[in-house]
C-alpha cells in the first residue's frame, strides 16, 4: 500500500511538472526558404502567457537573451516581432537568413521549453573555375574561354547550399544534358565552340534554382594569356617590387648614416693637429703670468 502511494505521488509530480512545461511549435510550413517568413508559438496548458517569453542563443555571447526585452542587440534582430494576441505567445520574423535559424525556446520563471532550431533552406549564387588555370578559383567567373583545337577543357561549377545541390550542364542549341557538377572535354573542335550552362537545384526545394553559362571558342591560333591573370600578376609582383625598393633604400641610408656617426666619434690626434699660440690669434696682448712660459694653443 506504502509503495503504490509513492507511486501515485510520483506520477502526480510528474505531470504537474510536465504539465507546466512550454513548447515551441513553427505554425508556417516546415519548408522555411532564406529570404522568407516563418511564426513561432509558445505552446501551455495555462491561458495566461505573461510570465512566458522567447529567448534566442547567441553563440559570440555565448548565453541565452530575451528577443522581446534585451533592446541592446534589436539592431541584430530588427526582423523579429513578438505579439500576444487573445492570450497566445508568437514570434513573427520577416526576411529571415541563415543566421536566424536558432536555436530558440520559451522560458518562464519555473519552466522552459526544449531548443527548436529553425531549418532554413538556402541556394547562393554559383561560381564557375578554369580548373586548368591554378589562378581561376581566385579570378572572377569567365564571361568566354578561347582555346585552340587539341585542347582539353575542364571546368567546375560549385555553389553554397543547406543541402547538397544537385548539377547538370546544357549545351545552347542542342539537346545535350551532362548530369554533373564538372564539365571535361577532350581534343576540343571547332564543333564543341558554343554557350554552356551550369544549373544548380536545390534536392528539396524545387524554387531553390541557380544558373550560370560561359562562352567556349576554339580559336585556330594560340589564344593568348588571360588578361586578368595578367592584371592578378602585376598586381602582385607591382607592390612587391616597390616595398623591397624601399627597403633597400633604408638599409643604405642607415648604414651611411652609421658610417657618418662613427666618424665623428674618432678621438683626435695630438700629433696630427696643427697646434697655434693663442696670442697669434688675438688682437690685444695677454697678460703673463710668473713662472709660466707655456703658451695656450688653439
């Protein structure tokens, strides 16, 4: 009898715990698009809310603040709005990005919710490198490629994603699809000159779409060096020979300069230093005095 009045005691403490426990729902669709808008809700089995309230962690601050009430960092959080509307508790962000996504909770004095992190699916504009030009990756995307007959061609297109993109490219004009993220060609002809396109998709969002074309041209004669890896060239080398010019230049002066200063700290040599009487430079004669017959010397 003693062991189911424990029970019964436990099991009552339990749910008045949990019963008092809040959670967080995402009343908007579970597909969250960066740019979007998504409503958060705090959810209690008691109508009054106003003890509740949202906080969001920060991981530079490395805590927990309030959205509603910590007005240090609204300039952060401009986005967000907090309403209690006929006894309920929601956090409306407008134009939310990758940064917002969390996590967050709704706490009380006695209670808090468990971390709800909002997944947001983003797709960022894609990049297109010359895998054959070391430089490319650090160039901007090339509008056109010349290459000469024989060549070979191997480019890539990446892009940044919340989930990993899925790639094909098209050839303009022509029905060709080559479903990867590279695209290699080999003894390139003049057949193979034309506009190519790299598509990027989302795997989960169909809206989530990028595409970026490069002009290929087969050019008999020898195409010549790309004028941007000319300008990424001098920009460097340019800088370079300038400072160690300049180096130089105060090396040479400070060792002049140390040259000059030992010089003047030579101690004189009596011997070598022409000695005259003072007298002979003098206009008006200097008295004597007794029992000295050495004269001052300049």
């Amino acid at each position: 009898m003693e062991c189911f009045l424990l029970y019964v005691v436990a099991g009552l403490c339990l749910h008045l715990t949990f019963a008092d426990r809040p959670t967080v729902l995402i009343t908007d669709s579970e597909t969250v698009v960066e740019g979007g808008a998504v409503t958060l809700q705090c959810l209690t089995e008691f109508s009054d809310l106003s003890a509740y309230k949202f906080q969001i962690y920060s991981k530079w601050r490395r805590g927990w603040f309030d959205v509603d009430t910590d007005t240090r960092f609204r300039c952060w959080y401009y986005q967000f709005n907090v309403s209690r509307d006929n006894d309920q508790l929601f956090l409306r962000i407008k134009n939310i990005y990758r940064w917002h996504k969390g996590p967050y909770r709704c706490v009380s004095n006695s209670s808090q919710s468990d971390n709800i992190t909002i997944p947001i699916h983003y797709l960022d504009g894609i990049s297109i490198s010359d895998q054959n030009r070391p430089l490319s990756r650090y160039l901007p995307d090339p509008r056109f490629i010349s290459v000469s007959p024989g060549s070979n061609i191997h480019l890539e297109c990446s892009v940044s994603s919340s989930e990993t993109a899925v790639y094909q490219w098209s050839k303009e004009g022509s029905d060709w699809i080559y479903p990867n993220q590279e695209l290699q060609i080999e003894s390139v002809t003049e057949v193979d000159s034309g506009n190519y396109s790299c598509q990027a998709k989302h795997p989960t969002v169909s809206g989530l779409l990028k595409t970026r074309s490069v002009l290929i041209r087969v050019v008999k004669e020898s195409p010549p060096v790309a004028f941007s890896e000319v300008n990424l060239v001098t920009a460097v080398a340019v800088p370079v020979g300038i400072l160690l010019v300049i180096v130089l230049a105060l090396i040479a002066f400070g060792c002049r300069w140390t040259l000059r200063t030992d010089s003047k700290k030579q101690p004189l040599d009596d011997e070598a230093v022409n000695k005259t009487p003072i007298w002979k430079g003098s206009q008006t004669s200097v008295p004597s005095t007794a029992g000295d017959n050495i004269p001052l010397v300049i």
